[in-house]
C-alpha cells in the first residue's frame, strides 16, 4: 500500500528542488511515449493495435447501389423471375413431370445476351462435380463435405451408392424453347445451364421462355439432400417432400454478376423473387402442403375439411385431417388424380409436400399488419410423428412469428407451415418448412415415448426454419457465398425464441448458454473465419451456424446493449426486407443505426478464428498517503509487520525460553533500542510542514479532498490470452458485503490488444473481482478470471474397474448367438469390415462378410473339438 503515498510525496517534493522541472519533463515525456501507439510494424506479430484498425480493404468501397450506410443505395435494383408451373407426381415410379412458363424481368443497367438457370437436382446426377469431387470419407453422405482419412465404409455409405446405383437422377429436358416453340441454344455446365438469348436482353425488358422437363425423385433416406421421398413399408405409402424441384434462374447482382458457383451440396441458394402459380396433380387422396395460398379447395378438400379451415381460432390448433382420418386415408389408395392449385407472390422459391398420410392441423395468428393481419399457421404429420407434433409443431410456428416480428418486421406471407417430411434434420422455404424428429415405440413397455432430446429439438428445428422464412427467404442473402448471413443470423434469432419458450431451454447440446458450448469450437484447430465461401467452411455446423449467433448474443448483451442492438437490427432487417444484403450492409447499418464503432467487433468475430480468453493477472490496492509523518510511519510500522513477519528463529528462541544479552544487560539499551527506525523526528515534522506550505491553492484543496474521502485506488492487470477482443465485465465485491457490476468497455484494448491496466478507484475497500460471472463474452478458461483465486469445488466418484480381460479359451467356451437372436437392423452409421484386394501383396488378414461366414462354419465343423479339449484341460469334461 505504500507506494501511492511515496509517488505523492515524491511528486511533490522534487518541485520544490531546482532540478525539479528536468525530473517532471522527464517523467512527462515517458509517460507520453507510454500513452503512445504499441510498437510493432503495421501487421507484424508485434503489432499490438492491428485488432482495432478501420476495416479498409475487407469491405468493399459503396457506390450508387449500396451506400455507406448499410443501406440499399439510389441505384439499388435486383432481377425478378415470374413463373408459372404445371407439374404430375407420380406415386408408383417416384417421378415428376412438368411444365414451366417464365417471364425474366431485367432491371439491371446491363444488357444481357444469355441467362442462367440453377439446376440444383443435377448434384445426383452420374459425373456431377459434386460426386466426383467428394473425399472418400464424405461419399455418400447428404451434404457431401464429411472429413476424415480412415479406410471406412459405413452402412449408410452402402446404401447411398446402392441407391445412386439403382436409378438415374437429375434435370431430364424436354424443351427450351421460347413461347412460340423455337427451340433455344443452351450450354450445360454440371448444375448450371446457360441459355443463349435469341437477342440481347436491355435494361426494363422481359424474356419469356418454357422448360418442360422430367426427373426421377430422390430416396431422402437413402440419398439425403433437401428433398425426395421416405417410403414407410408397414402401410406401403410415401411421404413426399419436393425442393430443388424446378430448374430456378440463377441470381444475377450488383457485386458478382451471374452467381455462378456450382452447387457442391453445402452452400445453399441464391434465388431471385417472383410471383409463382403452380398447379400440383397428385394422387387424389393425397393431402398436399405448399408455398401460398390454395386457390381452389372447393376441387380438393371436403366440405368437413373446408369447414375446419374457417373455424381456425388464435388459442390453439385445430385439427384438419384427424388423426384417425389420416390412418383410414392410408389404408385404401384411391384411383385417379387431382390438381391443387397454388399462388404464392413476391417469393424467391416454392416447395411443397404430398402424402395420403398426413394429419394436419391449423391455428390462427394475428399480427397488426395491413396486408397479412391473419396468418394461417399449419402442420402437416404421419401418425409416426404423433403425439409429439400435435402438442408442439404449430405452437411453435406461432411463436416464431411472434418473438421474430418484434425483432425483425411482421411475418410478410398469408401461411406458415411445418411439415413432417423426415426423421432428422430440417430445410426452409417461402411459407413452408420441412422438419424432422419424431417419437418412437419402448421396446418393453410399448408405448410411444419420446426423449427430451426429440421434445426440443423439435421445438428448436421448427422455430430455425421458420425463422428462415424471414432470412433468408425475405431478406434475401446470397446463401452460396455466406452460409452465416442466414444460418448464423437466424440462429441468433432461434436462440432468443428459445429463450422465451421456457426457462433454461437446452438451446445448444442440453446447455441453456451457448456462450459457454461455442468455446470448445473456438479453441480447436481446423478452423476458418466465418467468413469463407460456404462450400470451404470447415466445421460447419459451428462456423456457420453457432459462432455467428454466439458473436450477436455478445454483441447485443455485453458490447452494444439491447436498446442499440435491437434498433439496429431492425433498422438492417426493414432496409433489406426483400432485397439482397451483403455482408458489409449488415456491418454498416449496425454501426450506422446505433453510433458504435464495431470494425474492432468484425475484425475478431468474423474475419479471425482468435478466441476470448481474458484473465486478471494482478491487483493492487492503494490509498492516498498525507505525508504526515506521525500518521505515515505508524502506518508504515504496521505494513512492515504484515509485509515481513517476525523471522522463525527469533520466534522459536522465545518460544524455548531464551533472552537476548540486550535483555540480560540493561545498560546495552540506548537511543535506538527505544526508538526504531520508524521513529518521527522533528525534521520529519518540518519536512511535511514545509510540504504542506509549498502547495498550490488547487494542489492543497485537491490533497483535503483526497484525504476527506479515503478512496480506495485499484490498478488492476488484465491479459488477453486468445486474442480476441471482448468488454470485460466484472463484478466487485466489497468489505462490506454488497456487490456492484461493472463493464469495461472493449475500447481498452485499443492502444495495447494484449495486456492492459485498468484503474478503479471507490469509496470502500474491494474484497474481490471476478471476470464474466454471468458467462457473457464466451470467455474460454474461467479459472483465471477471479482475484483472489477461488478454490473450486466439484465431486469425485469412488469407482472400480470393469475392464474384463479377454481370454481366447473363454472366448473358445462361448456358445454361438442364434439367427433370431442377432438383434435389429444395422445402425447406418456402423462402418462394415472390409477386406483388401487377394492380389494387393500387402493384404491384411481378411475381416470382409465372407470370412466372418467362413470362420462361422469353422466353428460349426472344427471348433467342437477345440472346445472339447478346452474342456479337458480346464477339467470340465462331463459338462
């Protein structure tokens, strides 16, 4: 505590000195230097500031299309495509047939001489770049981007090459041509398919064109990939859900042109808006789930069904098509077809559902909004999703609209649906989503249960593709190229619907703080920042989807505040609501809309994989000394006994009783045995009289105020151990017993973004400091984060070992497994065993199918007499 009192008395006294105005000059100038920029050449390790430099040339410079703001610039335009589609499922061969019609509108300044379309079911195709460019370890699965060097196989991975093997996927056309029938030049190019116009295409002017073509529907369960059909062999129907059905026109923008990046099966699509009319004819006892709105369910539904649409209520779901009625539905196939009817405006897509299966319930939500003020929220299910989908699926579709429109704008479509088209997983379209999970029958009991991963995971899938419904399918994102701007904003979003569903929502692998999961990601290797193309993303899952939510909870709850970010938010969500952001629009209009310097923010969070690990290294405490010298010395008198205790031998020698020869001879006490060393002298006293009378007027009021209010002054040390930048929030605890919360703001870190000192001065002693109680900065390591160090506590469980030690007799003594008794079908994601190649010279024992079959009948011929002399030799003969 003492070295605040010497630094004053110090200061003081070299000003009455006359070398005194080179010593202040001296410290002056160090100190500036100190104040200074960190050294280190401009991106160097050693450079210390680069964390907090303007983002310059990773943003890309505005113009008259986008403006500095972040919002849409006085150029601003973005193509449209209107479509109109006649399209026939066939049930039995698993099969679509259809017709398309589409206006292609330019509204960009450029004159175009071909176009672009998307032909996304071309990635299943034989040859595709897809398939051909998938590592060993990803072949087969749904995504395709799997990693992985082991020499595997799984099941699954069998099962898709099987299925790929089996049947002939992608665009089969029957015609391009123009509206009078004159056929159109194309060139294919894997997914992509450019159509050379019969003449140049001028800004305002619109090309109408047909495509009529066929293809074979994927196996969803086999194959994977957004869509297909499931087959259900107890009842012998199917459950079809259809995306990436139609070949849609590729996007054409402001900062890329033709987006021409094949798809991979990562990144997702990027689409232009359109009007779409589309009529469906399926099997006429097919109940069919589509983006817009039916125009004509007097030809489709029954007047019960009819009936049951208009008394949809706002408190809770109706049912449709009773649980009952679907499983009568699925009993007798009916003969012959009919078309539905649907028309859906100002969407980039349109998917749709058909089954004879389906339940299907409705509720009503309300919203205070001129042209959607109902919307019809619906749910579509087999009886296996029951009973799980008729409790939750569209209460939770109502409840996304509800938590998004308060941040984001009202939901923009008349319906909102959740469709049950699979076991897992989920995908998003305009007004409808396809959903996984659902319950499953207990073996013992036999009853239908369901696990509490299945209850929110449903939950938590339908509020994400719901959510999309609003990013990116009305701010439209370019999903190919920045996988985060929908996945990861959205993901925010779920996150924050979650947490108003219930308390302590397992929102992320069963814990309720994504904060806290996202660090084992953060501290890994083999990452990439978030933003890299979608295709190259490493780790995807938490690149794309959680870190991004992660950076948004931080930055709305520790570093801008929920009054500025929400406002921002919605500021970017209405600017870009049917329109195409970038990422530096969004960087933009959330600085823009709330005045706070973020460039730090997006430097460490999106464009570095560094990751926060703040701890407190040091805190000293100090008060302001008087210099007087008969408070001073008592005080330093104290502090020496604290500082340096009594040494051990001479506390043991009085401990056994012996006495100092000062003690013995009295007349060896003088002058310094009665006063010690911090003694006051009467030149100690003039010293401070002196002192006292050289200050200022200013100097000596500011020197009674100081010693008035006996503040307590803290310099507290903090390091920046992963290297990105966070606010530090703490929380200070005093002698007293209260506690106050405290943020230090990121700017900080601006001068020096590794070490820091941080001075704290209050009006009563602190007792102690910790960093990030509230796990608000997703901080990595904790156990640095507290001054003094606290012991943790946690539990040990006493326990033995269960390792069995193999024996090859007791292995031998094994009676062999009966066929009956070999258990259920095989886990897709078990690997098979594999042999190599006879003629591979280096060929290891064979482990394949048939050697298992092999060793079997071995043990069937052979082995018997093994056994039988196992069990002469254990003794066991008459057994």
């Amino acid at each position: 505590m003492r070295w605040m009192k010497e630094h004053f008395m110090f200061g003081y006294t070299i000003r009455a000195v006359a070398a005194s105005a080179a010593l202040v000059l001296m410290s002056a100038t160090s100190a500036m230097a100190t104040d200074g920029p960190a050294r280190g050449v401009a991106g160097s390790e050693m450079d210390a500031v680069a964390k907090f430099r303007q983002m310059g040339t990773e943003f890309r410079a505005p113009n008259i299309y986008r403006s500095a703001s972040g919002a849409p610039g006085p150029g601003y335009w973005q193509q449209r495509a209107n479509v109109d589609i006649d399209a026939t499922l066939d049930e039995n061969t698993q099969r679509i047939s259809a017709e398309m019609d589409i206006d292609y509108v330019n509204n960009s300044p450029d004159t175009l001489t071909y176009i672009w379309l998307a032909l996304d079911q071309n990635r299943f195709k034989d040859g595709s770049l897809a398939r051909e460019s998938a590592t060993a370890a990803a072949s087969g699965t749904s995504r395709g981007d799997a990693s992985g060097s082991s020499d595997r196989i799984s099941f699954g991975q069998l099962r898709y090459n099987q299925a790929m093997k089996d049947r002939t996927y992608g665009f089969e056309f029957r015609q391009i041509a123009t509206m009078n029938g004159e056929a159109l030049p194309t060139f294919l190019n894997d997914s992509m398919l450019r159509i050379d116009l019969p003449e140049p295409l001028a800004p305002g002017e619109t090309f109408s064109f047909q495509v009529d073509w066929d293809h074979n529907i994927i196996d969803e369960v086999a194959v994977g990939g957004r869509g297909g059909f499931e087959y259900f062999e107890d009842d012998d129907n199917h459950i079809f859900a259809l995306a990436q059905w139609f070949p849609r026109l590729a996007a054409y923008t402001d900062y890329t042109g033709w987006q021409n990046k094949q798809f991979l099966g990562r990144g997702e699509f990027t689409l232009e808006f359109g009007d779409y009319s589309v009529d469906l004819t399926v099997p006429s006892d097919h109940i069919v789930s589509a983006t817009g709105v039916l125009q004509n369910p007097r030809d489709v539904l029954t007047p019960t069904q009819r009936r049951r649409l208009d008394e949809a209520g706002t408190k809770e779901p109706i049912y449709i098509v009773t649980p009952e009625e679907a499983v009568e539905n699925e009993k007798i196939k009916e003969s012959g077809t009919k078309t539905w009817r649907f028309q859906a405006d100002n969407v980039r897509d349109f998917a749709w559902s058909s089954s004879r299966k389906y339940i299907w319930d409705a509720m009503i939500f309300e919203q205070d909004d001129a042209d959607n003020p109902e919307v019809l929220a619906m749910s579509f299910f087999p009886k296996e999703a029951d009973p799980i989908w008729s409790r939750f699926s569209t209460q939770a579709v109502v409840h996304t609209m509800d938590v998004y429109n308060r941040f984001a704008f009202n939901y923009p479509y008349p319906t909102s649906q959740s469709v049950n088209a699979w076991e897992r997983g989920g995908m998003e379209y305009p007004m409808i989503t396809f959903n996984g999970y659902r319950p499953y029958e207990d073996e013992k009991s036999g009853e239908v249960v369901y696990s509490r991963d299945t209850k929110y995971g449903l939950i938590g899938v339908i509020i994400h593709e719901i959510g999309h419904i609003y990013f990116p399918m009305t701010v439209n994102s370019d999903e190919r190229r920045w996988t985060w701007m929908d996945e990861g904003i959205n993901t925010f979003l779920e996150y924050m619907a979650e947490y108003e569903w219930e308390e302590n929502f397992p929102i992320r692998r069963n814990m309720q703080n994504p904060l806290d999961e996202i660090t084992r990601y953060m501290t890994s290797s083999n990452q990439v920042p978030i933003m890299t193309q979608s295709d190259s993303v490493l780790q995807f899952g938490p690149n794309a989807y959680a870190k991004p939510a992660a950076a948004l909870i931080v930055l709305r709850e520790t570093v801008m505040g929920r009054e500025a970010f929400d406002f921002a938010f919605r500021e970017y969500s209405r600017r870009w609501k049917f329109k195409r952001p970038t990422p530096e629009d969004f960087f933009r209009t959330m600085e823009d809309a709330s005045a706070v310097d973020l460039d730090w923010f997006w430097r460490g969070w999106f464009y570095g994989t560094d990751h926060v690990d703040m701890a407190i290294t040091s805190v000293r405490e100090y008060q302001v000394g008087t210099n007087d010298p008969d408070v001073e010395k008592t005080a330093d008198r104290d502090e020496d006994l604290v500082r340096y205790p009594e040494n051990i031998v001479q506390r043991r020698n009085r401990e056994e009783g012996l006495t100092t020869r000062v003690e013995r001879f009295e007349d060896l006490n003088d002058f310094y045995n009665e006063n010690d060393k911090f003694a006051v002298t009467n030149a100690d006293r003039n010293t401070f009289k002196a002192w006292v009378d050289g200050l200022r007027d200013w100097e000596r009021a500011a020197y009674d105020r100081a010693m008035e209010d006996g503040e307590y002054f803290y310099f507290v040390d903090f390091e920046n151990q992963g290297g990105l930048i966070s606010p530090l929030p703490l929380t200070l605890s005093f002698a007293d017993g209260t506690t106050e919360e405290m943020m230090v703001p990121a700017e900080i870190w601006r001068r020096n973004s590794k070490s820091v000192t941080k001075l704290i001065v209050r009006n009563k002693r602190i007792t102690g400091i910790i960093l990030d109680a509230a796990h608000q900065t997703a901080d990595a390591d904790f156990s640095d984060n507290a001054f003094p160090q606290s012991v943790r506590s946690d539990r040990l469980t006493a326990f033995k070992s269960n390792a069995s030690r193999r024996s090859m007799m007791a292995d031998m003594l094994r009676e062999l497994r009966k066929d009956e008794s070999a258990g259920g079908p095989a886990d897709t994601t078990q690997d098979l065993p594999l042999r190599r190649s006879e003629d591979d010279p280096d060929a290891e024992p064979d482990i394949s199918d048939d050697a298992l079959q092999d060793a079997e009948t071995e043990t069937r011929t052979e082995r018997p007499s093994l056994r039988d002399t196992l069990r002469r030799m254990l003794g066991r003969d008459g057994e």
